[in-house]
C-alpha cells in the first residue's frame, strides 16, 4: 500500500502553510499540480487588499479575487474596495472593512458580503456607518460577532442596530458614539457572551450599566470609561446586585467607580459562591465594601491586576495573597510590610507572576527578613517584578534585594526567571542598591534566571558595572 502523503492531510497542509508568507505559499501552488491542491485553500483563505493612504491598491488583483472567492474566508479591506464589494463570498467567515472618512458611504455596498450566509464575524472601522447597514446585519441569520470602531450610531437608525444586538455573543465597541443615549427597555441581549464596552459616548454611566445589568449570559466584561467623554461616573448609585452575571468570568473596570458601586458589581458575579478567574481594575475605589465582596471569589481568581489602580489599598492586596489558593498572576502597587506582618502566612503558592512594589517604613526592624521569608514560600515564581509605580513619592523605602536584608532566603525559588526593579523615579532609596555579593549569590543560586533588568544601583558607573558581571554570567540585563 502506498503511503499516503502527508500534505495530503488537511490539518498538517495548514500547520505548514502557518509558516509560510504569502509569497512561499504562491510559489508552492506552483511546483505541482499535488502541491497546488494541497496549498491553494491556504493561499486563499486570508486575503488583505485595498489601498494606502495615497490610494495605491495592494493585496491581490480583483480578478483574482473574483477567481478565487469561493476559497476565501478571511476577508480584511483598508480604504476604497475596488470593485470586490460586487462579489459574492459564499464561505466567508470574517470579514473586516476599514474605511475611510471620505469614502464610509460605501458601505452600503457591502451587502453581498456581509450578507453572505457563512459570516459569523464583521469588524468594522468607519467615521459614519450608512443607516441601512444595520437592517441589513439585523436581518442576518449566522452573524454572531461584531467589533465597531470610530462610528457613530444615529438616532433615526438605532432600533436597528439594537435589533442586532439581541443577536450577537461578541460585541466590541471603541470610540463609537451612540447618539440616542438610551438603551431600549425591557430588551434582554441574553446572546452576548462577549461585551467590551470602551469609550463610548453620549451613553452615560447610568445608562451603560443598564445594558450591562441586560446581558444575563455574559462571560466576559471589559468596561472603559474616558475621563474626557464627561459621562459622570461617580454619579452611578447601583442598588444591590446578586447573581446577576452567573458566568462571568473575565472582568476588566477602567471607571472612578465608587466602592459600594464596585462591590455591588462583584456580588452579582456568580452564584453566590463565585466565579471570577481573570480581575483588572482600573481607576476605582477600592474599599471595605470592595474587600468583601472581592472575597467571594478568593477560590476561583487566577489572574489579578491592580498595578493601575490607585485606589487599591496594601491591605486589599495583602488580604489576597492571604487568602486566595488559586491567584497565579498578581499585579499591584504598594505594599507595605507593617500590613504583611499584621496578617497570616500567605497562602498564595500558585503563583507564578507577582508585581509588586514591597515598602519598608522602618529598615531595621526586621521588616526586610519578613517579607523575603513570605516570598520565599512562593516556590512556582517564574517573574517577579519589584516596580516603582508611577508619579508615587512614598516616603517609605523599597525592599532591597541585599544579603544584609535576608536575601538568602530565596534560594528556594529554583523556578524564578526574571527579576525586575523599574522605577519612575530618580530618588536614590527607591533604587536597590545591589552590590557585587548580592549579584554573584543569585547568579550561584537562582539556577533559572535568565534576566535581570531595570535600576539596580543609584549610582550609574557602579550600575554600569554591576550589570557587566551580570551578563558574564550569562543573564541578560537591560
């Protein structure tokens, strides 16, 4: 029996295509004709075209185009459409139209496309979306996915586009603008499973979590507010939440929330007993409301990101690592080692990522031996980040990474790769002030580090040194 060629077999004919340029994949559509059945599905199946912006076409010719339409499933266009808006596309999966100011009106004429019974995802770029664009997509049967950026939704034509959304699992909106200002009542989007609401206008704070209260089924939650869109957010009062969004999973917050606002957000997350895995907050305050209602869902948070949040207190941070089992990822500001010892061991041994900037306020006192002991115990650390966060001024120092301080103690972090010390600032007790001990230790010691970056030493010609030895133990510095 003949063995059968390999390339025959779909999945590894893509996986090899997967590294291939355009340009390899139309020379190898040349060699045979076994190799042209073989890689012409992968030559056609994502197709870039359209025009710069001094108007010169690119991407392959419209008769090409034309020629080959049925193999096309990814379909993106920049600028003018040259004429491949006339096609139909009968197993067109995405599609993804980037249009100009001066030429948005045109797509009107996307109907063959957008219309064509396989398309699940549109992505759209356009300054004045055409009305009759949303009756169109309304009508739609498969379409269950959209990302509109740079649009404005007019109010003569909003039913429709809110008739879609009762439709769709994903939905990203960017820098749109909802001119009614008024989400429809009594209207429930139990399809979205998917909602990134970010920088939307004239829809304000009020009438955004309204919508979001609308989606029952969502498991994904990205919600950015710009300060400059003058949408009020402190003037959102939420009445108690429970159970809400019993899926969610992914919660992502860029708004000067209040605290009981924040927390009745994490109590209508789950069940009643949690379900969060992924938490970025941005901008909120984060207070003794927050603190309970972030601790019901202790038992499932993997990743957690607080370095952009002021608002987000040491002993918030402190009380995580305390009592969360599951957290791998873990991004914050400040954390000061008074708090550290105020509380119990950490129970925090998954993790794997930590960025945190570990104050001192009394060196001396045995707070630096403390807080190495706690790291320490964090035995599956591969990154750990020692990052002075931006326009901070704390009086208090920064943990030094010294052997004076208890810097020993890491020695059994086998699994730590990369370490971090980057500050915003130029004041010198914000600088670990390595010396050459401390660099050889962990190079002995740290048997995986592979990187040492960031401010080691407040006085540039010893850093400059210092990081000459580093690299003679071959980890990189930068």
């Amino acid at each position: 029996m003949t063995p059968k060629n390999p390339l025959d077999i779909t999945e590894v004919a893509d996986h090899v295509a997967s590294y291939l340029k355009r340009a390899d994949l139309a020379s190898c559509v040349r060699v045979s004709k076994s190799w042209r059945d073989t890689f012409l599905h992968c030559l056609w199946r994502d197709v870039h075209a359209g025009h710069t912006g001094l108007y010169e076409y690119f991407g392959p010719c419209p008769t090409a185009v034309y020629d080959h339409r049925h193999l096309i499933q990814n379909l993106a266009i920049a600028g003018s459409c040259s004429g491949l808006d006339k096609y139909d596309y009968p197993n067109l999966k995405h599609l993804c139209v980037d249009f100009q100011e001066s030429d948005a009106d045109e797509v009107v004429n996307w109907d063959l496309a957008i219309m064509s019974p396989s398309l699940v995802n549109l992505v759209l770029f356009s300054q004045d979306v055409a009305p009759v664009l949303w009756e169109t997509l309304s009508t739609h049967h498969h379409i269950r996915s959209l990302h509109l950026e740079r649009a404005t939704i007019s109010v003569t034509r909003a039913t429709g586009f809110w008739q879609l959304l009762t439709k769709l699992e994903s939905l990203v909106l960017y820098d749109v603008t909802i001119q009614n200002g008024k989400v429809p009542k009594d209207v429930v989007f139990d399809q979205l499973r998917t909602l990134a609401i970010m920088e939307v206008r004239e829809l304000d704070i009020a009438q955004q979590m309204k919508w979001i209260l609308q989606c029952p089924m969502l498991e994904s939650l990205r919600w950015m507010i710009d300060r400059s869109t003058g949408l009020g957010e402190r003037r959102l009062i939420l009445d108690p939440i429970r159970n809400r969004w019993p899926f969610l999973n992914d919660l992502f917050i860029h708004c000067d929330l209040r605290d009981k606002d924040m927390a009745s957000i994490l109590e209508g997350i789950g069940n009643g007993l949690g379900n969060l895995t992924y938490l970025k907050v941005e901008r909120c305050v984060l207070e003794t409301y927050t603190h309970k209602a972030i601790s019901l869902h202790f038992s499932t948070l993997v990743n957690v990101d607080f370095s952009n949040c002021i608002g987000a207190p040491s002993t918030l941070v402190v009380n995580l690592m305390c009592n969360c089992p599951t957290v791998k990822v873990l991004k914050a500001r400040n954390v000061f080692a008074k708090d550290i010892a105020g509380k119990g061991p950490w129970v925090c041994l998954e993790l794997q990522v930590l960025k945190i900037c570990f104050r001192i306020e009394e060196p001396g006192q045995g707070l630096e031996e403390m807080v190495f002991e706690r790291l320490a115990t964090l035995v599956q650390l591969e990154s750990l980040a020692i990052t002075i966060p931006i326009g901070e001024y704390i009086a208090a120092g920064v943990l030094k990474f010294r052997l004076d301080c208890g810097l020993a103690q890491l020695a059994s972090l086998q699994h730590l790769r990369s370490l971090d010390f980057f500050s915003y600032t130029t004041a010198g007790d914000h600088f670990p002030q390595l010396g050459m001990d401390d660099i050889a230790w962990m190079a002995e010691n740290l048997k995986q580090l592979s990187s040492l970056t960031g401010h080691i030493h407040k006085n540039a010609e010893h850093a400059s040194q210092l990081k000459k030895v580093i690299q003679s133990h071959g980890i990189r510095t930068a």
